[in-house]
C-alpha cells in the first residue's frame, strides 16, 4: 500500500533514521529524520510553474517546535500553539539561508 523507504546509518554512537513514503503523501517530497529519541519532519511542495513576471526566487520555510511533541499542553482559553516565537523565526531564516544556494541558478518556481 505504502511505498516506504528506510535507510540507517551511524552517526557518531548514535543511529540517525531516515524514513519516506509513510506520511504527508501529497507533498512533493517529505521525510522523517530521527537521532536517539529525536524526531524531525521535513516536507516540500512547490510549485510546477513560474508565475509570470517574476523575478525573484521564493522560498518559504516554516520551522514549528510543537509544545506537546515535549509532554507540554499550552494552557488558558487557547489550546492550540500561537504564532511562531522569535526563536523559531531565527531558526527558520537559518535554514533558509543555507539552502537558498543550493537551488539550480534561475529556479524561480514557488518553494514552501
């Protein structure tokens, strides 16, 4: 049913995990990285053409910490997790600025 792919290797004394094709199907590439009892997601979409007239590359990243990922339960009359903190805003421009480069010069499709 699930086209799932899985590929280990060690990484200094621990084992990093890298595992495909079982979640966020719809995306246009998505993979679970985990290291010891740590766990990321990383997906990507973009866009299969250029919109006309545009100049520049645009690329978006969305970096979320998510509270209950760590046992915690944001308390109040809000439940759900608020808009990014600073911190996780600083993390999302040091992922995007490292990756910008690595684009195929003249890729101006739309990257979230």
């Amino acid at each position: 049913m699930f086209n799932v792919t899985t590929k280990s290797m060690q990484w200094g004394e621990e084992t990093l995990t890298l595992e495909t094709g079982k979640i966020a199907r719809q995306a246009d590439g998505s993979v679970i990285a985990t290291l010891g009892e740590t766990s990321v997601m990383a997906n990507v979409t973009f866009a299969r053409q250029q919109k006309p007239g545009q100049d520049f590359f645009p690329l978006t990243v969305h970096y979320q910490e998510k509270y209950y990922a760590a046992g915690k339960v944001p308390g109040g009359f809000f439940k759900r997790e608020a808009r990014p903190t600073e911190k996780e805003t600083l993390t999302a421009r040091l992922i995007d600025r490292p990756i910008r480069p690595l684009f195929v010069p003249g890729f101006k499709n739309e990257v979230l």
